[in-house]
C-alpha cells in the first residue's frame, strides 16, 4: 500500500473537486474532513470517497456551491436546506450558525436537510467543543439506500445512523464519542472488500439471516448487524431515536426509495457550558473524570483504558509522522481520476 503525507493527499482531492467545477473554498473544506478522516484512523471517511464523490457530482447528486438556504429560524433553532451541496461544506455552515445562536442563548438546535455526504461526524462536534460548548450532531440517509437490519430481522431498514457528542475539557485531544449505532460503519465494509479482506464476526448477516465475514455477502443483500451484538436492541433502539432526530424531524422521511440521492439528515444540538457551570471548572472536572476512568486496571487482552476519542487522537499522533497508507485499489481509482481530470501537474509528486 502507497503512503502519503496528509498535505499531498488534500492536494490531490482539492485539485479533483476544483476540476469537477467546485468553488475553491469547498474543495478546501471536503479536502480538510477527507484527510482528516484518514489522519484519525477512519480511512473508511477518508479519500477512499473520492470516486464516489466524483460520480455523485456526475449525476447531479452533489451540486458544488449549491446554496446555503435557512428555510426556518428562531433564536436558538434553523431549518436549513442544503440543496444538495456537498455536506462537509453545508453542515460545517450549520455548525457554526448553532455555535453563534448558543453564545448569545446558551442553547442551539438545527436540523439539515437535502446535503450529500458529511462524513466523520466527529469533525463537527470537535468545532463546538473548541468554542467551549457540547456539541451533538445525529445523522440518517432519509429514505436513501438502507444497510441495517432492526433487531430481530434480516432485512435492510436503517441507516447506520451515527451519533456523536464531544465534550470540552482540558485533555489534549478531544473527548469525543463518535459511533455508528450499527456494528460498524458501512465504509468498514467497502474498505474490507477493497483491502480484498474478511470482516470480524458479528458485523454482518447474509441475505438469508445467517452470521458472515464475508464483505462480499453484505453488498450481496446482506445486512449490517445494530451495535450491541446479543444485546443489539439497545443499539437498534438508538438507531431508531437518531433516524427520527435526523430523518423525520429534518422532513426527510423513511422508507427505501431506490431512486433517492444519498441525502445526510441531520440534527445538531450545542449547549454553551458557561451557561450552565464556569467552563474552566467543566473542563477541569471532565479531564479529572477521564483520568478516574483510566485508573481502572485493564482487563485481560488490555492494555489500558481509552476514554472516547484516545484512540482517534492517537492514531493521527502517529499518522502525522508515519504518513497516511491508501490501499491500491484505492488509489488506483484516485490517479486514474487524476489522469482523466489532467491534474497530475498541479498536485505535483507525492
Ligand atoms: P468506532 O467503532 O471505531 O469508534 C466508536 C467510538 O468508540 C469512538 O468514539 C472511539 O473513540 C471509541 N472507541 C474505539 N475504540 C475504543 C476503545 N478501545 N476504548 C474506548 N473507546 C473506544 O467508530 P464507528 O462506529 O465504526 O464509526 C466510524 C466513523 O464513521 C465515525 O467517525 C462516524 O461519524 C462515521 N460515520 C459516518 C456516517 C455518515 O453517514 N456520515 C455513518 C456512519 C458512521
């Protein structure tokens, strides 16, 4: 597998998007989360999207510079719809808006409709806990494409309908709870099929019911499994509360519609800790908390305890210095797309 430095590989999806007709800045922005994904260890939300992105824009299922409309807005509330614009950039916007309304309220909740793609989650909540504020975003797919079976059932009728809340404190990197509340996310899949691998147990069922590691299985009618494995309703039971934050609370509905464009549904919710409590005091408190957790010795296969996020921050510790590895197929896709799109030159060599 090639391996790359994190500036070479936002270089290389930048010069993409801008020559698919993206404005500069949005490429700038997709380019960011992209590599961040991979920079943290979710190479599934990283640059392995690219292709995907590309031919969405050739269908018309993401509009670079579509318009930012607030449909609906109240003190501490918006409705926004993204007219189809790449995610990244729209609820990145959004963020920002329900940070501005949280420092003069306290509070703030927005709900995104009609975007593409928003990728790691865990991007957006990190803006609000950097603010100083508790950031909860929800996403589903609307009535898009399904990959999770309800507990109890074989069949595809969720999404995997990630939740994610960062908090502020004074560790180093983010505390920062970003989970798919299926077994795993849908790109783990795709990403194992591409790296020509199986999948863990417990992930995935075939078209007939039965346990598979075989990503192949999934993509043929297969399902993936709700978080939780025998305890899975509890997962399937979260998937359900953020596929109505985020799917019937944003108007998007439910169903399967095979014709739908993918479309992240989103509901963002931030809490300014000033308003609540000193916020050097939370943060203080929060880091306390961490370290308390992480006095628990580590059970047997253990090493230590993570609090939620460590794992994240210290992967892209690691990745800053030993590169980003991109597998082949992956990036066979990429430079195939470089040399159609003739931008080659202007990213340059690795
Ligand atoms: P994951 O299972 O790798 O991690 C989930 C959470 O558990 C994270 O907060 C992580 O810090 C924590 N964690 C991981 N290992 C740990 C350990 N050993 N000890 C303690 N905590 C630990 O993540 P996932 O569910 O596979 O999701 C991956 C990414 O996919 C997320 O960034 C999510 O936002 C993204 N996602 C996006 C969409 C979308 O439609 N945009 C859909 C699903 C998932």
């Amino acid at each position: 597998m090639p391996v790359f430095t994190p500036e070479y590989l936002r270089k290389v999806a930048y010069h993409i998007y801008v020559a698919k007709g993206t404005p500069e800045h949005e490429a700038e922005i997709v380019a960011t989360h992209q590599v961040k994904a991979n920079l943290v260890g979710h190479d599934s939300h990283g640059v392995i999207h690219i292709p995907e992105y590309v031919e969405r824009i050739n269908k018309g299922h993401i509009v670079p510079g579509a318009p930012f409309v607030v449909e609906k807005e109240a003190p501490c509330t918006a409705v926004i719809n993204g007219n189809w614009g790449f995610g990244f950039v729209v609820t990145e916007r959004a963020m920002n808006m329900a940070i501005e309304k949280a420092k003069t309220h306290g509070v703030a909740a927005i709900t995104i409709h009609y975007q593409s793609h928003i990728g790691r989650l865990g991007d957006y909540s990190t803006m609000a806990l950097n603010q100083g504020m508790i950031g909860l975003i929800t996403a589903d797919s609307g009535a898009g494409p399904k990959a999770v079976a309800p507990f109890g059932g074989r069949a595809r009728r969720l999404g995997t309908n990630p939740i994610c809340i960062g908090m502020p404190s004074d560790m180093e990197g983010p505390v920062l709870l970003d989970m798919a509340t299926s077994a795993v996310a849908q790109g783990k899949i795709t990403l194992a099929r591409n790296r020509g691998e199986d999948v863990p147990p417990g992930w995935i069922i075939n078209k007939e019911g039965n346990p598979t590691t075989d990503p192949e299985e999934y993509f043929g009618g297969g399902a993936i499994l709700p978080v939780g494995a025998d305890q899975g309703h509890k997962g399937y039971g979260l998937s359900f509360m953020v596929e109505v934050f985020s799917g019937l609370l944003t108007g998007l509905g439910f169903g399967i519609d095979p014709q739908a464009k993918h479309n992240d549904g989103c509901f963002i919710s931030v809490f300014n800790v000033e308003h609540f409590r000193s916020l050097a005091q939370f943060k203080s408190e929060v880091a306390e908390f961490v370290k308390f957790v992480k006095t628990s010795s580590p059970a047997a296969g253990f090493n230590e305890v993570l609090y939620p996020g460590e794992i994240e921050h210290l992967n892209e510790q690691r990745r800053l210095k030993e590169g980003i590895y991109v597998e082949n197929e992956t990036w066979e896709q990429i430079t195939g797309l470089m040399t159609e799109l003739e931008v080659e030159e202007a990213v340059g060599k690795p």
